[in-house]
C-alpha cells in the first residue's frame, strides 16, 4: 500500500531525512518511532504530497507521490500534529465543508459526515463551535475530517500529543477502530504509544531508519534466564542442550545459581532445560525467555548510533 525507497529530503544544508526505506501493507497499523527531529513528520509530508523530496520515491497504493499528488491525495486521510481546524465554525459545519474540498458528491456529503461523526464519537458535538470543544474532541473532530472520503490510508501525526491521560485512552481506541477497515501509519515520540496501537515499528533516528520490525520481533530475545539450586556443573550441562550456544553465570540470588543462556535463532530450549533440571535433580527456579522493553531496545538503537557517528568523524 506505502512504498518509500531511499527518500532523502533536505533543507537547504541541513538533511531532515537520509536514505529512509520501508514498506507499509494494506491493513498494518505502522508507527514512526523517534525523538523530536527524527525526521517523522518531515516523512509523512512527503508522504502526503505537502513536501517534495530531494531525492528518493514514495507511492501509495501504486502512485508516486510525485508524479500524481492528487492520485495520493485522494487515497490519504491526513491528521497533521496541529489539526487544521477554524474555531468559529459548527463541527458540522466544518466537516460539510471538509467533504466539499475533498470532492465528495453533493448527495453523498450528509450520509459521509454522519458516518464520520458517528465513527469518531461526535454525535453530542455536532451543533457545537469547535472553540468550544475540549482538546480531545478537537482531536476526533480532526479525525473526523481526515476519514470522510473514506480513504485507504490514514496517516497521523502525533496524533495523541498534549491530550490528557483518559483522553489519549479514547483515541488510541478511536485508532484501533479505524484500522479494522484502513491502513494505518502514526507517528510518536512516545513509546508507550507503540505498544499499544502498533504492529509494526519503524524507528527514525537523526533521519535515518535505526530499524523495521514487527512489535513481536522486536521485543523477542535470544536470551534465556535460568535459575537453578543443588545443582553441579550446571553450566556445562545447560551449553550440551540442542539450541544452546553460550551460558554464563549470572551470579547468585536466594540460594539460586543463576545463568544467562543464550541460544541460536528460532531455538526454543526452554523444555529441554527443565527436562534436563528434573533428571539432573535440580530444584529448577526459572526457566524463562528475556524480554527486553521497547525502551531498551530504542536506547541500545541510539547508542548504537552514536557509537557509529563518532567512528565516522
């Protein structure tokens, strides 16, 4: 549904975004993970044909963004971080005119809006000036907006950013809702935002993709924690199971013997060690995969960075 390949885009000396690829396909709910300057916002105007890019491609649903702005437009549902809203109009005034410029047909115009409305919660608003309505609302109102052309593509831009806690409750639901029926790509700079939208991750840093990999796989480790007691030599047995190779000691903890096992790519050893605990007589006291948080893989991704620039200097 998205293809960016090799999009860079620069302003003036300064590089916003360098070499940045990754694909998005019908259905997925992708987000776009880094800190403030990453380059997120910069890739969905791009995206969205409010910004040319300097050098790269990027299509939707087949077009290029560059050759058919409008083809892509026309695909794209669009909530940019300040949603574009004019608060001395009705909500419904608003969204008829929002359908108006999104070309959707005269007699279409009422039946879209009520849908909009009765999707993004708005039923209680319609009548209200949008100065009026609570930051939460102004965000569904924008959502509204972005989703009345039924388009197969939405694309947000912080789309949480400064709501309060139940607010942001109420719309990572609304997203959840929206993708059931369209492709989605969010950016964030919070990573609890991931965790709970997401399906897939796409990390910017400094511009440039740091990684691109389902939630799943980037919270999977090849690491197993073992914990045993009255146990000897138990490093050299664990390194004989199928699936090991690497133990070592973890230190000592509640009159365990502790030791951090690592194992090949797609082994699952975890049976096989507790297997080899009841025949060896060990008292077993944990046998469990290491999961690491989305906050350490995304520190362990930027010292990883960092490492690699100050090489290149």
């Amino acid at each position: 549904m998205i293809a960016v390949k090799e999009l860079e885009k620069r302003y003036g000396d300064v590089r916003a975004v360098s070499g940045v690829t990754f694909e998005v396909a019908a259905g997925e709910i992708v987000g776009l993970l880094g800190q403030n300057g990453a380059g997120k916002t910069t890739v969905m105007k791009v995206m969205t044909g409010f910004l040319e890019p300097t050098s790269g491609t990027v299509a939707v649903g087949g077009l290029d963004v560059r050759t058919d702005r409008i083809g892509v437009q026309k695909q794209i549902g669009y909530l940019p971080e300040h949603a574009p809203l004019y608060p001395e109009m009705l909500v419904q005034e608003y969204l008829l005119m929002m359908a108006d410029l999104r070309g959707v047909p005269k007699s279409e115009r009422a039946k879209r809006v009520a849908a909009a409305v009765k999707a993004t919660g708005l039923e209680q608003r319609v009548t209200q000036p949008i100065s009026q309505l609570s930051k939460g609302y102004r965000q569904r109102v924008g959502l509204a907006q972005a989703i009345l052309h039924q388009p197969k593509v939405l694309v947000l831009d912080e789309p949480t950013n400064g709501l309060d806690p139940v607010q942001i409750l109420e719309i990572r639901a609304l997203i959840r809702e929206l993708a059931k029926t369209t492709t989605v790509i969010l950016s964030t700079h919070i990573l609890s935002e991931i965790e709970a939208v997401c399906s897939r991750v796409v990390i910017l840093i400094e511009g440039q993709k740091a990684a691109d990999a389902t939630l799943e796989e980037m919270l999977s480790s090849d690491v197993v924690r073992v914990a045993v007691a009255d146990a000897k030599d138990a490093a050299g047995a664990l390194a004989e199971v199928e699936g090991v190779s690497d133990v070592r000691r973890a230190g000592e903890k509640d009159g365990y013997q502790r030791y951090t096992v690592k194992v090949a790519a797609g082994a699952r050893p975890e049976p096989a060690i507790a297997k080899l605990a009841v025949e060896k007589g060990w008292t077993l006291g944990e046998v469990a995969r290491a999961t690491p948080s989305l906050e350490s893989v995304f520190r362990e991704l930027m010292a990883a960075h960092v490492a690699q620039r100050k090489e290149a200097a």
